[in-house]
C-alpha cells in the first residue's frame, strides 16, 4: 500500500511541475513578448536601467529573461539555469522598478519569483526535455 501511495504520488508532483513549469512560463510570456518587440522596432526605449548599462541593454536582458528563457521553461529544456534569470527579473521588478509602490503592485512579481523559485529546487520534472535527454 505504501509503494503505490509513492508512486502515485511521485506521478501526481511530475505532472504538477509539468503544469506549474508551462502555465507560469506562458503567462510571464505575455511581459517578454512585448519588450521583445520594443526591441526589435527599435526607435526611443524607455526601460528601468537596474545594473547601468542602460536602458537597451537592460531591456534585452529583461527579454532575455520573461521570453527566451520563458520558452526553455515551457520546453523543459536547461530549466534550472533558465528559472534563474527569472528569479532575477522579478527580484528587479519587486524591490526595484516598484519599490515605493505599495504592495498589490509587487504582489506579482513575488508570486513569480516563488514559483520560478520552486522550479529551481525541483526541476522540470519527468516530462521535459531535460529528462528526455539525461535518458539518452
């Protein structure tokens, strides 16, 4: 009885990370796609220069982070080393573009970060592409 409980539920947390990991990275999807084409038109950018690089580097990397790393997320695909970006985005977005904002305005970016956070810990998960190819 107590073998099937864990393999259940070992079944039950890959398929939640699965979730988790595709649902949070699509969503943080809908910030990177339009920075991404800010960056691609070109013309005045206006971005939160958070290490002093300035405002397009800071926006590529912002890119970087909410779209590129966004897909490897929903791949499974390096998804450790992709949740870390993350991680330092929403560390950004939460104590520095809204610092003096009140909470409800960082509530999300925190929210992210725990789940970018989880991600880290736990991994992708059996259903990734990083399972698939520790296999091979």
């Amino acid at each position: 009885m107590k073998q099937l409980f864990n393999t259940q539920f070992a079944s039950t947390s890959h398929v939640w990370l699965l979730i988790l990991r595709v649902s949070a990275a699509s969503f943080m999807l809908t910030h990177g796609y339009p920075k991404l084409m800010t960056l691609i038109e070109g013309g005045e950018i206006a971005f939160y220069d958070f290490l002093g690089l300035g405002m397009t580097a800071s926006l590529a990397l912002a890119v970087l982070a909410e779209f590129v790393c966004s897909i490897l997320l929903i791949l499974g695909l390096g998804t450790r080393l992709a949740a870390l970006p993350l991680i330092i985005t929403m560390l950004v977005a939460a104590f520095a573009v809204h610092a003096d904002d009140p909470f409800g305005k960082k509530e999300f970016a925190l929210l992210y970060l725990l789940i970018f956070a989880t991600i880290l810990v736990f991994g992708a998960g059996k259903y990734s592409v990083d399972r698939f190819l520790e296999k091979k």
